[in-house]
C-alpha cells in the first residue's frame, strides 16, 4: 500500500452499544479489503457519540465544580444561562471558593486549601466523580489549578478531574463551561473507549487506536477518554480533511451533506479554519479550538412542506429531517414524506430508490424547489467567505448529489471519489498533532527566543504523541498581544503536526 488509496469502505448503521457498529464496520473493511487484522498499523475513529450525548442531554454525569475566584468572581454563578434541561441532567454542586490571580499576575486571594479538601470529601461521601476546577486567568498562571488538583485527588482518589487551563484560553465563564462540559462526559468517555478497545481485540487487531479531534489531528485513545470534548468538532473537520486529501485541493470551501444538514468549513493550508470567536455547543458557550462550521438546514432528508395543493406557494424546505429513516419514510423508499432526495431524483440530479413512487409534481415545482436549495448552498458559501473572489468548492457527505455541477460564487466544484465516506478517510490519513498555548513576556524572555522555545515545544509533543520526528511540522504560529498584561505580554500559539511514526494501511469507517 501506498498510503494514498482507499482499499476498501463501508457505511454501517449505528448501534446501541457503541462496539459491535465498530466491529461490524472494520471486518467488513478487511474482508473487502483482502487485509488480515495482523497488518493493521494504527486504527483511526472519529465519532460523534460525546457531541450527540450533549445535544440528547443524556448519559451525563453529575459535577462537582471548583471555582476558584472569590470573593471577585460570585456575582455570576457557574452554568448561568445554560439550557434548562442539560443543567438539570448534570445536577451539579458548587464551591465558590478563594483564589485565581488578576490581569497583571498578582493573586486575587490565597488558595484555601482546607476548603479544597472539605469540598472534596463532600463529594466524595455524595458519590460524585466527576470534578471541575477553574481559576481566574489560569491560562496565564495554573499553579492554583494545579494545586487544587492535588488537593482533590489525595482526597477523593477515584475522582476524574478536569482543569480548565487544559482546554480554554482567557475568556473566564466560557472556559468554565468548557471543563465542566468535559467532566460531564467523563464516565461516557471512558465507555466509549472502551468499548472501541474491546472491539478491536475482538477482531485480532493489536494496532495503537487514536481518536480524531477538533482540528483535525489526532490524540491517543487516554487523551481522548480523559478529554473527551477535544473531540466534539470532529465530524465536519474529518470530512474537510478527507475532500483535501480525495481532490489534492488545499483551499477551498468544502460542503459536507448529511442527512440533516449541511456543514460548510473553511479549508486553508489543507486544515479547517478554527473559529476566532466562542462558539456554542448545545446550547453552552465555549472557548477551545474549533473549527468554523456554518450548519445549514439542509440534507436528503429534510422534509420538503408545500401547499394544499402540492404547489410551492408559501414552500419550505427542512430544517426538519427524516434523517435516518429516509430509507422508511421518503416516497422514493414507498414512504409518505416529500425529502430533498426524493426531489433531486424528480429533477434528474441522483439515481436511487424507486422514482416509481414520486408524487406527480409538475416540472415547474421541481424546478423551483431545486433552485431554492441551490439558492440555499450559494447563500450559505457566500457567508463563509472572506473575500468577493470565486473559490473551489468541495462536495462531500452521503447527500452530495445536491450540490449541482457549479454554483454562483465558485470556480468549480469538485465531487472527488468516494465523496460519501469523506468523513472516514478524514479520520484514516489524519496526522498526530500538537498546541502550545501561553501567555509569555517578552521582557523576560526576547520574543525571538520565546517563539523558538514554543517551536521546540510544539515539535517535542508531537513526537511524544507518536509522530515521526523528521515528518514534524509548524503549521501555524498565532500571536496576540495583550496590551492589559505587563512586561510585553503576548499570547502565543504554536501548532504542529506529523506523520504516525507507523504508516496506517487506509481503511476506515464511516459510523
């Protein structure tokens, strides 16, 4: 194998636990693929399972939340303003307690650390495992964090802690969500996991397994069971990876078409865009990398509403889905449901199902339905660009055939093969990947020497999560002046990637 071909794919539906979809999906590769578990390298799995348990509101744990901010930081309580029901699912408890630092460094209150260990008893003894601890401007000094940290977990040993230093940047509340939304997670996660291991030594395969993240990169399987909502923003970047790697093309604007929606990204330099603002994820405002994903309402199953008289007077199209039942409910499947499917077949735009069982829609309504969700898709890339330049686009996902064969706005439109399952290659040829993220002086170190040691740091975590050292490479260095901090205070991000020190053989699923 070369490493740049697809040797065999599969699309399975998912089940309930979480395992044998996986299992199923990777034999089926195999025998496909005439590869025996044995010459497996590396197993790579990209799912949405903690994304779906956050927008379900389901198999949540309960939190306790440490925040260290007092007496400043009381005024607004931690989960304010989060939804109803996931506030009520994580049933969390909270300690307001001293500490955290202010701008310029200094600390707001000294660590109460019999406090710490008072609340970490307490919950302890009320059987909550999942903890969170977050101090003001951590990002720039985590020690108290960090000693919190300690506190809890010489006290309550069976705790799963998060830190929020670990995942946020400067953006206090926003941060807290972040690490509380991950402690939430954390029995899911380490089931999920698991259940993947579990899976594949049911198969015979002993390769290292690597969950995708947010940007497109790789963490080991401990990574991701400890920081699971590093993972959340998966999907839609696997699926810009995997257009980058199917057409060879390195900037675009890649339309994944699903089911339900559509996700629209940005890619640049072969990575996805990150988000420059906080983003919301169920409802939560979040701080950590993300990318920038515009979600439009539009897939193969979205429900198409007309008049009466089936007329496309006062027409609507989704945001509400058949989703997986399309194969039950659309009329091309015997169905009663008109879907963005069964019109793109009307229009002669896909080939599927039985068009047998398509109303009889006079060609001036199909018509006009397939310009309205093509007016959709142009409107929607017109919004992620950042210029008034023509750019390619890429379509991808199992609902690709609703993008047509050129869009205002676009040079071209590239639908590479295997555009259905773009998410799985995604996940199959990503690279491990390492962040540096601190707040530096630059009077206390020069900033030529600082960028340097970033740069070393970078490179050396990398290698450390499994990347061939020779393959290491600076694919973005971000630098933020921070004119409240003193001492020339910058914030300064430093991201790497590199090949897997083992080359995987490409065979993925799409789950």
């Amino acid at each position: 194998m070369d490493g740049a071909t697809v040797v065999a794919w599969t699309k399975q539906p998912t089940t309930g636990d979480v395992g044998s979809g996986v299992e199923h999906a990777i034999s089926t590769v195999l025998k496909d693929g005439a590869v025996s578990p044995g010459a497996i390298a590396s197993v790579m799995i990209g799912t949405t399972h903690f994304t779906n348990a956050l927008v379900e509101r389901s198999r949540l744990d309960r939190v306790g939340i440490l925040r260290l901010a007092s007496p400043a930081g009381e005024a607004l309580p931690p989960m304010t303003g989060w939804p109803t029901a996931l506030a009520e699912q994580i049933d969390a408890v909270t300690y307001l307690l001293p500490g955290g630092f202010e701008v310029d460094g200094r600390e707001i209150a000294p660590l109460d650390e019999p406090a710490i260990r008072a609340a970490a008893r307490e919950l302890r003894s009320a059987g909550i495992l999942s903890v969170a601890i977050t101090a003001v401007f951590a990002p720039v000094n985590p020690a108290m964090e960090e000693r919190a940290a300690a506190i809890v977990a010489d006290e309550h040993p069976a705790a799963r802690i998060t830190v929020s230093h670990a995942l946020g940047r400067l953006g206090f509340v926003e941060r807290e969500n972040a690490a509380i939304l991950n402690a939430a997670l954390g029995s899911l996660a380490g089931h999920v996991v698991t259940a993947f291991g579990a899976a594949l030594k049911e198969l015979g395969i002993e390769a290292p397994l690597y969950i995708s993240q947010n940007d497109g990169t790789l963490i080991s399987a401990a990574h991701a069971a400890a920081y699971p909502v590093l993972t959340i923003g998966s999907g839609p970047t696997n699926s810009m990876r995997g257009a980058a790697f199917l057409t060879g093309v390195r900037d675009a604007i890649v339309l994944d078409v699903g089911g339900t929606t559509t996700d629209l990204g940005v890619l640049a330099n072969g990575f996805p865009r990150e988000s420059a603002v906080a983003v919301d994820i169920g409802g939560v405002r979040i701080n950590f990398r993300m990318p920038d994903i515009l979600a439009l309402g539009l897939g193969g199953g979205s429900r198409i509403h007309l008049d009466r008289e089936g007329g496309p007077a006062g027409m609507k199209i989704g945001p509400d889905s058949v989703g997986y039942r399309i194969t039950q409910e659309a009329m091309l499947f015997g169905g009663d449901t008109l879907t963005a499917s069964d019109i793109a077949v009307a229009a002669g735009r896909a080939q599927f199902g039985d068009p047998a069982g398509l109303p009889a829609l006079a060609p001036s309504v199909v018509d006009g339905i397939w310009s309205a969700m093509q007016s959709m898709l142009e409107e929607a890339v017109d919004r992620m660009k950042t210029s008034r330049d023509d750019v390619v686009v890429l379509a991808v996902g199992g609902g690709n055939f609703l993008v047509p064969d050129t869009l205002r706005g676009a040079t071209r439109v590239v639908r590479p093969p295997h555009a259905a399952v773009a998410n799985a290659v995604g996940a199959a040829i990503a690279q491990v990947g390492s962040l540096v993220d601190k707040v530096v002086s630059y009077e206390r170190e020069p900033r030529t020497a600082t960028l340097e040691r970033l740069r070393d740091e970078a490179r050396a975590q990398a290698i450390a999560a499994g990347g061939v050292a020779d393959s290491v490479e600076i694919v973005e260095v971000d630098e933020v002046y921070l004119s409240y901090l003193p001492g020339r205070a910058a914030q300064v991000r430093v991201r790497a990637v590199a090949d897997l020190a083992e080359q995987p053989v490409l065979v993925d699923h799409a789950h």
